[in-house]
C-alpha cells in the first residue's frame, strides 16, 4: 500500500510502499475512504510536539479517516467487515494517510448514513474540537456567547453550528466573502476581520467562551473580550500545563510548558478570566454523537475542496497557505470527491 511517513523531524514528508499492518487486539483494520489534513500534521511534522507526545519515527502521518472496515482484531465487538466508519486517531496514533490503517476501536464511531463516505473526513477534528472547547472545557450553557476566530475555517464552521445547536449566541471574524457562508451555520454576529477590530465590535456583548483557531496576539486580545470568569480555548496558539497533565509528560515538561504560558495565564488572572489549550484526544463517543447531530440534520461537514491520495503533501500545502472555507480531504476514490474539486 502507499503511505506518506515522517521519518525525520522537520524534513518533509515522503511518499513510500510497504505491507498492509494487521490488527492487533481492540483494533480495525480500516480501508481509507478519505482523510482530512491539518495544522496539527504540520505542527507535528516540525517537531513542535515532540518533548509532550515523542512519535516513535518513522511514522505514517494523519490523524483523520472515513471507511469501510475490512477486519478487526481480537476483542473488537461493534464492528464487522463492510462497516462504514470514521474516526481520529490521535497525534500519537496516527497512520490515517495511508490506503489502508488500524485504528483502536475506541477511536471509530459509524459514520453519517446521510453523507457521502468521503465527506465524513471533515468530520472528526472539527466536531471534537468544537465538543471538547464547547462541551468539555466550556461547559457552555443555553443563552451564553460564543465567540470563534475564523469561522469559515474547518474548526469554526462546527464551533458555529455546535453552539448554535446548543442555545449560544453565536459571533465570529471571517472576510466579507465568507459573511453570507458563515451566518448561514448560525452566527449572528459577523465580523471583518480585514477592517473590524473584533474587540470593539463586541464591547458591548460580554463573551462567555471564545474558541481562538489562530493563536498569537488573537489569543491575547480574545481575554478582553471575556466576561468575568469567562474562557479562551486556544487551539492554535501557546500550550499551558495541562497539556504534560494530558500527555502523561514529566515534571520538566509541565516545567518548561508552564513558563512558556505564564505571561498569557497571568493576564487572564488579570482579568478575572481564564486560558486554556486544547489538544483533542480521540473519542469514538463523542463521535457517535456526532453522527447522530449529522443525521439529524444539525451539523454539517464544511467542504472546501478534496484532492488525489496522490496528492496528499500539495493539500498539506494548500491548507497551510490559508483561505481556505471548511476542509481539505484526501481521497483513494476520486469520484466521489469530484463535487467539491
């Protein structure tokens, strides 16, 4: 089978050969539809996570995948041969860019009967972002304020209809070419991020939770927008020490993470607010859950475009160079992708 590994950090990714794995118990053997790519490929290729989650090199890289399961292991129940599935595996797990993966059962839920298979790819990371910033760490309540950077992106598209689902009120920054595309997932509060300042914009609209997907200076500014006790989820910008917590890291690790954080966490102490960073772990439940959402017709997967496998590095390339609206999906049947080229 074909596969695209790291076998080195920060050198590029290269395309190889080699044998199908094998289940191991509690795992599915899965034959990849389609797989998603994101920021936190790239992070990983770099080695930026390295010291919190080490991969043992070389490693198939993708976290993401739509399928049909063609074995499982010993110990698997709930799934069979010619199931449809999706899931992620984990920054540790892996191995979703190959044509072929084994994925722990608990990772995988059934996917969406009402979308096409490829489609389902958009999925995981963005739904389990939107539930673990949302639901987990928020614990957000009908009739509060969400606010989301980038909400035409792949992770703000399902923050948006996840917390609209929900009974929050909904703000988010996108161009004004995605204005139309984003009140249409349900925000009610649009606002330019080329010639708007999303600070004073919402001066006036206290926010319980904001989801920050860029990281950075947005990171800092969002803890002014927050209402007393209020949350920023970052997902994309600086790591707290809940992170070596999550991990099972050591001390030097929880160490060095908390002095990279302390200047962000004392300005939320400041403010009476609070900073944490999401790292997603894999959750076939939560999932499941979200099949169901999907089904029901509350969220949707936000598509913006689905390449070749072939061409599984020049889609890591076209979503690091940005602009994009909803995910990027790599796909062994193109066919069935052809809609959204």
């Amino acid at each position: 089978m074909q596969a695209f590994i790291l076998e080195t950090y920060g050198k590029p990714l290269r395309a190889v050969e080699m044998p199908e794995p094998t289940p191991a118990p509690h795992e599915v053997l899965v034959r990849m539809a389609a797989s998603g790519v994101n920021h936190a490929d790239e992070r990983t290729r770099t080695g930026e996570f390295k010291a919190v989650f080490p991969l043992d090199l070389p490693k198939v890289m993708g976290g993401e995948l739509s399928g049909e399961v063609i074995a499982v292991g010993e110990g698997v129940t709930g799934f069979g041969p010619g199931d449809r599935v999706y899931g992620y595996t984990g920054v540790v797990g892996m191995g979703t860019w190959a044509e072929v993966v084994a994925v722990d059962a608990a990772a995988l839920a059934p996917a969406p009967s009402s979308i096409p298979l490829v489609d389902a790819a958009a999925l995981p990371v963005v739904a389990l972002t939107a539930w673990q910033a949302l639901v987990t760490l928020g614990q957000i309540q009908p009739g509060q304020t969400v606010l989301v950077h980038g909400g035409a992106g792949g992770v703000g598209s399902a923050v948006i209809q996840l917390a609209k689902h929900l009974g929050a009120t909904v703000a988010t920054t996108a161009s004004a070419d995605s204005a139309a595309a984003v009140r249409a997932l349900g925000a009610e509060i649009v606002i330019d991020y080329r010639s708007e300042d999303f600070v004073d914009r919402l001066a006036d609209t206290p926010v319980d939770i904001v989801v920050d997907t860029q990281g950075g200076d947005i990171t800092t500014r969002s803890l002014r927008v927050l209402r007393r006790g209020g949350l920023v989820v970052g997902i994309a910008g600086t790591p707290d020490p809940h992170l070596a917590d999550q991990a099972g890291a050591g001390r030097v690790v929880k160490a060095v993470l908390a002095v990279l954080s302390l200047r962000l966490r004392r300005q939320a102490r400041r403010l009476g607010v609070r900073y944490r960073f999401l790292f997603i772990q894999p959750d076939g439940e939560a999932l499941a859950a979200t099949a169901g959402l999907v089904d029901d017709g509350v969220l949707r997967p936000v598509v913006d475009r689905v390449l070749p496998f072939d061409d599984t590095l020049a889609a890591l390339d076209q979503l690091l160079a940005g602009r994009t609206r909803g995910k990027i999906l790599v796909t062994t049947t193109p066919a069935e992708g052809a809609n959204h080229a």
